[in-house]
C-alpha cells in the first residue's frame, strides 16, 4: 500500500528526481552496466519497460524481474529516508481540501 501511494505520488506531489538518479547509478552499478547516456532514452518509462529496454541495449546477465525487484528494493529504501515535497504541493491539496 504505501509502495503505491508513493509511486501515484511521484513526480506530481514528492520531488523524487534525484531519489530516482541515485537508484538508477546504484542499480547501474549492481548489473555491472554503464548506461548514463541511456537515461533520457528510459525517462518517464514504467520500471519493467525501461529495463527491458537496457537489457536489449546492453546485454546484462540478471533477469528483468530480478533487476525490477533490485530496484523497487533499492527506491523504497531511498523513499524512506524522506522526499521533499513539490512546490505549493502543501497548497494545493489543502486547496482541494478545502473545495471538497
């Protein structure tokens, strides 16, 4: 449940940017790729899509559902540690709020 919340949250109310860049060189660095020039080609994919694409690209060893767990593991471990809200998130939910 709360892997969930954070992902609808992502991006639209939590700033997750750089919590996702971390995870990516981390992941990166787990199946032994360098795809740094790769990231914008995989920007806004679904995790199971951006990483079927890497494997065709570069060929690594761990299966895409192994990966996909490594990395949802590895965000959620990030998430937990805190991530800042967006600008006037606060504002416009207690707009919405208010508005019923």
């Amino acid at each position: 449940m709360l892997s969930a919340l954070l992902f609808d949250m992502d991006g639209l109310l939590a700033d997750s940017e750089a919590i996702h860049r971390k995870a990516e060189d981390i992941l990166f660095k787990y199946l032994r790729v360098d795809a740094e020039n790769l990231n914008k080609k995989t920007f806004g994919m679904k995790a199971e899509d951006a990483l079927l694409f890497l494997r065709k690209e570069l060929g690594f060893t761990q299966s895409v559902p192994d990966a996909k767990r490594f990395w949802l593991k590895t965000v959620m471990k990030l998430f937990s540690t805190g991530v800042p809200p967006m600008p006037h998130a606060k504002k416009c939910l207690e707009l919405m709020t208010r508005e019923g």
